[in-house]
C-alpha cells in the first residue's frame, strides 16, 4: 500500500453519538491518498460499535482513557502520511477542507502549521456566533508569541494541521494536556517553522456540554483556565530551552492570566485603569480595533467583589 499523503487523526471519548458524523465528513472529502485513524480513549458508550461499522474505512484503535494528548499521540504513531489533520470527534469538516490544506502545503515548504477558521454550531448543527477565531495570524510568529506569553488568536484542535517533519522536531504531545492538547499545537509550531491562515470556516465546531467551553466562566473554571495557562509557559519555557531556542515567555505578560486573576480578587479603579492600558499593548492580538475593545471591555467588566469574595482596597 502506497504511503498516504495526508493521516487524519481523530479522537474521540465518549462521542458515539457524534464520532460517526465526524468520519462521514471525511470520507466525503474529494482528496486521495488519505487514512483515516481513530483513537478511542476508553469510552464507555457505544462508540465501539460506530467505529466498527466502517470496517476497513477506518483504522480504530481502542486504549485505556488516558486523555486527550495520549490520544493524539497514539494517533499519531500510526499514521503514516506528510501532513497531519486533527479532528476532535464532536466536530466535523466543510467539503475542500483537505484540499485547501493539502495546496497551502505545497504552495510554502517552509510553513510547518495551516489552519482555518471553525464555524460555531449548537449540537443540532444549526449556526450560531461568528466564525472563529476572528483575528487570522500567518508567517513567522514566534516573536509574537514571546511577547504574548504563547497567547494568539489560536485555533482549535479541529482546524490544525502540521507537517509531519514539524511534528517529528517537536515530538509527542506532553500527556499533561488531558484536555485542550491544541494549545500545544498551536504554541510550539510558530517556533519551528510559519504558520498559514485560511480565511474560510471549513469545519464546524459543536457547542455542547463539554469539558472546557463555558458562556461565563465562573471562579472554578477560570482558576482552571490560570492554572492551565501556567502550565503551558512552563512547558514551552522548558521546550525552547531543550532545544537551545532563543526568547523565554513571562505569565506577567499573559493579558488574559491578568484579567482573569483580577476577576477572582476584584479590581479597584486603579486597577482597571491600568489593565486597560496593558490591554491596549498586548501582543497576542494584533487587530488594533479588536485589542482596544477587548481591553476597554475587560476593564469594565471586573467586579468590584472578586469571584471569590475578595475586595480589592478602597474605591477611588
């Protein structure tokens, strides 16, 4: 059997309800020479009995839950094409999506990630919000990230692609990332090669009760979402070191670490003030109209009371 030019990854945990619509849209896709590998991370519904109805359509591989990442990288390990496509299974592709990737491949030999944007839907497919992400980021954006802390307008697992020789540079995915191993996708390539953005939605991304999308996020969950941010300068610091890279990243300049610390404590107006101008300086997004709105934004929305009971010193 010839080599296939691009693997398709998919991971799925306990999405037998939507594991099968994601395969669908790919075997619809036009592209040849493409293989189809899903990961079953220890699901305890009927998932099995959907992956073993495409036969040899699909190569399944059933493992012991051990998170997202794991997945990806079993995934991974039994692949074989040039390019790699990631495909969360509660998400699904547009027709032309492996066409449009396969071409932005080839058209530039130095690009090591291609993405796109995602269309929201809810868990019935119908539309809703805007496509995201919003802000489109492509060439060398390793200087932006050092300054930014890794934060961009990044994509999610369902719109990322990487080569195969990127992926080989950077290695497995740590298994730390249990959930949102995109980040690591999404913050190690830009240092190993460019980065190319597609403007169209080609996939869709369900909106449903899972394990990290909120509409407001409470004290928990951004307590969550500051741990994991840490975590992730720290893995980064640590793989730009191991592999003697230039320019180390600082949580201080983590604009988003900094609005959601605020939200816990409470800010006084001084505080705000002071987040709004940092805000208006931050790196990781590079739409000027769009950095202005989401600093002043931010600043208006921090509670006097923090989520967690704290005042934050005498009003002024």
């Amino acid at each position: 059997m010839e080599r296939p030019a691009i693997s398709v990854l998919i991971n799925n945990h306990n999405y037998g309800h939507f594991v099968g619509h994601a395969i669908d849209s790919v075997l619809s896709q036009k592209t040849p020479d493409v293989e189809i590998i899903v990961v079953d991370d220890g699901s305890s519904d009927h998932s099995r009995a959907v992956l073993e109805a495409y036969g040899n359509r699909v190569k399944a591989h059933f493992q012991d839950n051990q998170g997202q990442a794991a997945a990806i990288n079993a995934a991974v390990r039994m692949s074989s094409g040039d390019i790699l496509c990631f495909l969360d299974a509660d998400d699904w592709w547009a027709p032309g999506k492996l066409s449009a990737m396969a071409t932005a491949f080839r058209s530039n030999l130095q690009v090591s990630l291609v993405y796109h944007r995602l269309q929201p839907t809810l868990v019935d497919r119908s539309p809703t919000l805007k496509p995201i992400p919003r802000t489109l980021c492509s060439g060398d954006l390793s200087q932006r990230l050092t300054k930014s802390a890794g934060w961009w307008p990044f994509p999610l697992t369902s719109a990322i692609a990487v080569r195969r020789s990127a992926w080989d540079a950077a290695g497995d995915i740590p298994e730390q990332f249990r959930i949102s191993a995109d980040v690591w996708l999404a913050g190690i390539y830009p240092f190993l090669g460019g980065v190319a953005a597609l403007p169209d939605a080609l996939g869709y991304y369900r909106i449903h009760n899972n394990n990290w999308y909120r509409p407001v996020d409470d004290a928990p969950m951004l307590r969550k979402r500051m741990a994991h941010w840490q975590a992730t300068v720290e893995v980064t610091n640590r793989f730009l070191s191991d592999h003697d890279m230039p320019g180390r990243l600082r949580l201080a300049d983590h604009y988003p670490y900094r609005v959601a610390s605020a939200r816990l404590d409470g800010a006084d107006t001084r505080t705000r003030l002071k987040l709004a101008v940092e805000g208006l300086f931050f790196a990781g997004e590079p739409n000027l109209l769009r950095r202005t709105r989401d600093a002043l934004r931010s600043a208006r929305d921090l509670p006097r009371h923090g989520l967690d009971g704290v005042l934050s010193g005498p009003a002024k």
